[in-house]
C-alpha cells in the first residue's frame, strides 16, 4: 500500500472517515505516523475548546476571587483549590463516574426533558473536565496578575476621572493580561499535554477514534516495540508547543506594544506555574 | 580481603546454578472466574489451579506475578515472566507473537449481554468490549461500533448505564453477571465461538518450558483432572474435554474432581 | 482480620462493613498509600540532584555537555510527562539487562529474537530466583527512575533560571578575585541561587503530588489500581459481593491528595517565610518594612 494511499485511509480516522478498520498487518513508519496523526486531531480539539471558554470562565473566577464579598470569594476560592489541588487524572475518572451515575432517559428541568447520555463520551465529558481543570488554573495566574497591577497605573485612571467599568475594561484588564500572558502560555501549553490523558483515564474510546497517544498505545502493542511510536507522538507535540509558543507570543507583542522594547521574547518557565 | 569477596562471588554463582529458577506466570486477577484477586489479596481462579496442577505435575516451581491486560504480552516479550495464563484465547493473530502450549480450556463461546434480549447487536449498535482481545476484534469487523474499556467489567457497567447497546465478552465471565442481575441483563442472540480454546502463552524462544507444559497438559486431560477443575469453576453448561481432546458437553467427559 | 468476620456472607449493615475495610485486599490498598508517599520522598531529592546536573551542565562551557543540558531541560516543555512514562521505563530496564548481557552472558547470542527481548538468565534483573518482593521493588525502581528523569529536566528548568538570577555583578566580583569557574560555582553561584530557586521548587513538588496518579501506568499497584480493583462490582463468587462502587474508592483518592496538597501548601509558605527572612529580594524587603 502506498503511503498516499494510507493517508487516504487513516488521515481522518480518528474522527471516523475513512478505513473503519484499524491496520492489522501494516505497521510501517507512514501507517504510525499518519494515524498517530490522525488522533492529534483529538488533542487540538481539547486543548482548542479547553482554552476558549476556559478563557472567559478564568476571568470571571478571578474577579469572583478578587472580590471583596465573602459569599462570592469563598466559592471561587474553593472550586479554585478543588481543580488546583487534585490531579487532572483523578478528576477524569471521578467526573466520568459521575456522569455515568446520572439518569439515562434525562432530567426534566421545567417540563423539557434534557438529555445526559452525551456527557458520558469522551467529547462532551472530558472537555467538560479540562475545561473545569484550565479555569481554575487559568484564574489563579490572573488573579495573581490582578494583584500586581501597579498602583500608579490606577491612580492615573482615577486622576482621568474614570470609574467602574470604564477603568476595568481599559486600564485595569488589559493591565492584567500583559502581566499574565507568559504564565497563561504556560498554562496553554500544559494543557494541550494534558489532553493525552483523556483516553488513558476512564474515558473509553469511541469506535477506536482516540488521541495520538492512543493510537501510539495500539502501535506499540501490535509491534511489541515502543520505541517508534511513542517518540512519533513526542515530535507531534514538540512541534505543536512551538506553534503555540509563536502563536502566545504574537498576542504577547500586540498585549506589550505600547512599551518600548518590553515586547521582545517572553521567557518560558513552564515550571513556575503548575 | 579480595580472596575473601572472590569466594563469595563464586559461591553465589555456583548456588544461582544449583537451583533451577522458578518459572513466572504472569496473571491479571481481574476476569473472574478465569482469574481474580481474593478477598484475602492473592491471586485465583481457574487459570491459577490450573497453572498450579501444571507446574506440580512438570516438577517446575512456578510463582505468579500480576500483570494488567494491556501490557501483558509486551512483558513477556520482553522476560519479565515465561509464561501467560490470563484466560488468553489462543488466536492466529498472537500466534504470530508468542507460542502456545495446547488448549487447556475448550473453545469457550462468548456472548452478548444487553437489558434486552432483542437488543441488536450487528450493523449501527455499540457494543461494548475490552481493549485488545479477540472479542473486540471481533466486534470490529461485526459492523458494530466498537466501544473499548481497559477492562471487563468496565464493559459491563457501560450497558448497564446505557453507554453501549451490549458488551461481548467470554460467556463464562458474563454468566454470574447475568445471573445476578436480577433479571436487569439478559443474553442477546446465538453464542459466538472465537479462537481456539484458553493456552498458556510461552516466548516463542522458550520451547522447552513449552513441551514440558504440553505433557502436563496432556496428563491432566488423560486422567479427568483438568475436567474436575472445569467443573470446579464453571457451571454446568460449559464445555469439558471428551477422550480425545475436543470439546463435549458435561455428561461425555471423564471428571476427576480436585483433591482438596 | 475480627475474630466475626469468619462468614461475611451472615453479616449486615456496620459490621459487615468493619469486615470488609479490614479484608486482605483492604489492607493492600491502605499500604499504596504508603507506596506513594514512598515514591514522592525518593523521587524528589533524586530529581533534584538530576536537576542540579541538568542546570550546570546547560550553563557549562564544554560544547556537547551544553548541547546535553539543553536538550535535557527544553524536553519536558515539547512533551507531555505521560508520553515518556509510556517508553522510559521499558527502555531502562532493557538498557541495564542489555548492559548486562555483554557482560555475564555469551555475547554471540543476539538479545533480540525475532521480536522477543531475551538475555541470558545472569544478566536478567532482578534474577529470576530473586524473591518476589525483589520483582516489586525493581519495578518500583524503574517508576522512581522514570519519575526523576522527568521532573529532573523540570527541576533543571527552575535551577537554571534561578542561576541565571543570581546578580551578575556577584560572579563578575569573584572573577576579579582570581577565582576558577568550579570556586565560583561552589562559593557565589549555588548558595544564593536557592532563595530564587525555592518558588519554583515548591511548585515542581505540588506538580510532582499531582503526578502520582500515572504510577499505575508504569505497572506500580498504587491507590489508583487498587481503587479500580476493589471499586469494581463483585459477583457472589467473592465474599464481600456489592454493586459498582468506584464513585466512592476515587472520592476517597481525592481527598487524599486535597489533603496533600493542602499540607504541602501550608509548609512550603512556612518555609518560604523562613527562607525570605534577611534576603535582598522584594519579598524580604517587605518583610522588613512589616516588622519595623
């Protein structure tokens, strides 16, 4: 089979087009690499989601932890520390239970009837979970960047005479991006690698559609051999970091722009923020 | 001081080569009743008395090492035990990978198990199955969609929440499980018999461990042992082995029961 | 374990209960716990020291050992952590016994076999007349290895970037004073990196907590295998049979470690206030002024 051929087959088979049947003889280096290919599809479309509502939910968890009010403070406070303080693989396996334990014919809220069979598949359930894990992650850097706004910055809002929301939307929140961006890039990066345990926990996999790592997973135990698969699954990845290190870095030079030579690379310390 | 360590060293060498090593048989401890973690923590099972009348009756020491499924064949490639006796069916497919010794369990037939019993399985269902066994295999090519978990009985909490239409698996598994289900799970069609009745899986290098394994195999046929074991774990519908090695209902076979 | 527990299929209710969090395969579940914890006291100094190497080597004037330093510490940003948990393991233990092999064994003999890994029964690790507690503890060292390579390039990371904090003007001052690279690195360099490398080492260790879970992906019967075997339902061939109830096994997991990280959370601030006491940093400037 030509590899041409083969990405016909398995280009999109994680998503179910193409061969409905794995490759059961054909293991060549093409085969791996396109269908390990293939279920990066899975990992974008985590990380993807994951990162956009994540992005909003995180800011209105920061400003609720910010907030001078009790009653709003100390739920954040606590969904903040319940995502933060378990491991994300734990999570999966305790929500997926969950799900399942709802009611198959739905809830009834209002008269209408709302499905949940959905919840259990890995698509809704486990974005669901990584969207969960990045907003308490995610609200934890701004929130600590909201903390540092200088306090110059808003004494010369107050000295232009601007109040509410006004100074929140222009001074106060752009404030608190720039001085997040680098660690929520972090954040980005660590999440799109955690999207390879989605399959690995309780999630089960759809049709044999599953993530790169998952197909890395069939390969290495059909071939009894570890050592193609896998590190087809790590170039994958370091070459997805480094398009999302440009992609944060662009946002991060139009974020800096108004200061002079701030806008340069921002140094990545992946560490610092898990 | 180095006359002193040099003699310890071949003291040692000599004793590692006086005592034969213990054979290692890998098991999962969670595919009951083939084989199953006790309330106590060890291992047990059908595949483990049989194992244990095999290594008896080949004068092996034998000791038994836990091993998930999904990494199970990958270990013993690799050493980390010689043998697999995890209710592995003996297939084509593994016989390219590893060698197996004669069956010692008749083709067992697997089923289906659904909350209905006209449930369709085939075209347009999902069917549940675990990850890498021949029952997944099989509903891959059955036109059904494939629903995998990493283990059994994962399979069977996806029906009962309604996640997959069936799960597929070894009757002999799903039989307590329907039985005890209150009449919540109910079989769905005919049998299917897949593969080539449970072996155990040797490196296809060790064919020594092999034949010695065989011939008790063969000893424990010939005098009905192996069927009293059968008979030990599994329940009255099952499959023995009749005189000549193939498959008969219970009333044909010779049962020896088990000594204890 | 109680002298009633004899016949657990008669008992009801409480003491059924007792009976069943006392069984055999109960008590191997509470001992996970311990393997855990075991696993984060000797995987995190051994990560640090991987750390410490991996920093120095990347600062480190030889070519190649730079390059090796490098590679070492930009890995864990380009990989996800589990993707190296699914490989290194396998690859150690087949590097030692192949190591091995061309030294106790007939070196004419391939180690690969069609695709079977064999070496010759000197060079297995452990022995295969070692005791199985010995099994245990070498699948265990593997899993502390592959821990330590792992977060060694993380900890590298921190000591790298905490090095490179360290005031430039200090070691330009040790140069002028005649000292060798190595006086510089043990005298000026290392002691006061640690104040800016404390932050980032605190939050490695809560990561390092986080990923114990991956443990039972490596083989190790951790809480996590437990929680799946024992949660699983049990048929009436058991003698404690009971329903799904994995729910409750994984909510018992996760307070375990909001409990660990809560902890950790509250010396490690301790620590940091301990560590910031006098230091010429923001943070032990804000110190001072809040006492005086």
């Amino acid at each position: 089979m030509s590899c041409g051929q083969t990405i016909l087959d398995y280009g999109l088979r994680a998503i179910g087009i193409g061969e409905k049947l794995l490759p059961r003889t054909e293991f060549d280096l093409c085969t791996q690499v396109t269908l390990i290919g293939s279920g990066l599809i899975w990992n974008l479309y985590f990380g993807f989601f994951a990162l956009l509502f994540g992005f909003f939910l995180a800011n209105a968890l920061a400003m609720a932890k910010a907030s001078a009010r009790p009653w709003i403070r100390k739920p954040a406070e606590g969904f903040i520390f319940l995502f933060r303080g378990s491991p994300l693989f734990i999570q999966f396996f305790l929500a997926y239970q969950l799900f399942v334990l709802l009611p198959r014919a739905g809830i009834e809220i209002f008269g209408i009837t709302v499905a949940t069979g959905w919840l259990t598949k890995a698509w809704a359930g486990a974005l669901i979970v990584l969207i969960l894990n990045t907003t308490a992650y995610s609200a934890e850097i701004f929130y600590g960047a909201l903390q540092t706004v200088p306090k110059g910055d808003l004494e010369a809002a107050d000295a232009y005479g601007m109040t509410g929301w006004k100074r929140f939307r222009r001074i106060v929140w752009p404030t608190m991006m720039r001085l997040a961006w680098p660690a929520y890039t972090n954040e980005a990066i660590f999440l799109f690698h955690a999207t390879t345990l989605v399959f690995f926990s309780s999630f089960p996999a759809f049709a044999q559609q599953g993530d790169a790592l998952y197909y890395a997973n069939y390969f290495a135990d059909k071939t009894f051999n570890p050592f193609v698969a896998y590190p087809i699954v790590a170039v994958y990845f370091i070459l997805l970091t480094l398009v999302l290190i440009s992609l944060f870095g662009l946002v991060n030079r139009r974020l800096n722009r108004h200061l002079p030579g701030a806008a340069k690379r921002i140094r990545y310390r992946p560490q610092l923020i898990r | 001081m180095k006359k002193l360590m040099l003699a310890a060293a071949t003291l040692a060498l000599t004793a590692g080569m006086g005592l034969a090593a213990p054979v290692r048989i890998a098991s999962e401890g969670a595919y009951p009743p083939y084989n199953l973690i006790n309330d106590k923590g060890d291992l047990d099972g059908f595949d483990i008395d049989v194992g244990n009348e095999i290594c008896k009756r080949a004068e092996l020491e034998c000791v038994w090492v836990k091993n998930d499924w999904d990494s199970i064949l990958p270990n013993l490639k690799s050493s980390n035990y010689d043998a697999i006796m995890a209710g592995m069916s003996i297939t084509d497919e593994r016989k390219q990978e590893i060698d197996f010794t004669q069956n010692y369990l008749p083709p067992a037939a697997s089923a289906y198990a659904a909350l209905s019993a006209d449930t369709n399985v085939g075209e347009g269902a999902v069917v549940a199955a675990q990850t890498a066994t021949i029952q997944a295999a099989h509903v891959a090519e059955s036109g059904a969609t494939l629903l995998e978990f990493a283990t059994p009985d994962e399979t069977v909490a996806a029906v009962r929440n309604g996640e997959a239409q069936a799960a597929f698996a070894d009757k002999d598994f799903l039989e307590p499980v329907v039985a005890e289900s209150n009449g919540e799970l109910s079989w769905v069609g005919e049998d299917v018999a897949l593969g080539g009745g449970l072996g155990v899986g040797i490196r296809k290098s060790d064919t020594e461990l092999r034949d010695k394994m065989d011939a008790a195999i063969t000893s424990m046929k010939e005098d009905g042992t192996l069927n009293g074991l059968i008979e030990k774990w599994f329940n009255e519908t099952g499959m023995y082995f009749g005189p000549d090695g193939t498959g008969v209902p219970k009333a044909e076979a010779k049962i020896t029961p088990p000594a204890s | 374990m109680f002298e009633y527990c004899a016949d657990p299929k008669s008992l009801e209710g409480l003491v059924w209960l007792s009976c069943y969090l006392t069984s055999g395969t109960h008590m191997q579940f509470y001992a996970s716990f311990g393997t855990v914890l075991l696993l984060l006291a000797i995987t995190a100094p051994i990560a640090l020291l991987f750390g410490f190497g991996g920093a120095l080597a990347a600062r480190s004037q030889v070519p190649p050992l730079r390059w090796f330093g490098k590679i070492y510490t930009a890995m864990v940003r380009g990989v996800p952590d589990i993707v190296f948990f699914m490989f290194v393991p396998i690859a150690l233990d087949q590097l030692f016994e192949y190591l091995r092999s061309r030294v106790y064994c007939d070196t004419s003999v391939p180690v690969r076999q069609g695709s079977d890994f064999v070496v010759c029964a000197a060079a297995k690790l452990p022995r295969a007349t070692s005791p199985e507690w010995m099994h245990d503890a070498y699948g265990f060292f593997l899993a502390v290895l592959a821990f330590s390579i792992v977060f060694g390039a993380f900890a590298a990371n921190v000591l790298y970037g905490a090095m490179n904090a360290v005031p430039a003007a200090q070691l330009e001052t040790a140069e002028a004073y005649g000292m060798t690279r190595r006086q510089m690195n043990r005298r000026i360099l290392i002691p006061q990196m640690w104040a800016y490398a404390v932050p980032g080492l605190s939050n490695l260790w809560m990561i390092l907590i986080k990923a114990t879970p991956l443990l039972f992906l490596l083989g190790v019967e951790d809480i996590v295998y437990w929680a799946r075997q024992l949660g699983a339902s049990k048929t009436s061939s058991f003698a404690y049979p009971h329903p799904d109830w994995r729910l409750y096994y994984f909510l018992a997991i996760l307070i375990f470690y909001l409990l660990m990280t809560a902890i950790s959370e509250r010396v490690l601030r301790r620590l940091m206030r301990h560590l910031t006491k006098g230091q010429a940093t923001l943070a032990g400037e804000a110190m001072r002024k809040a006492a005086a």
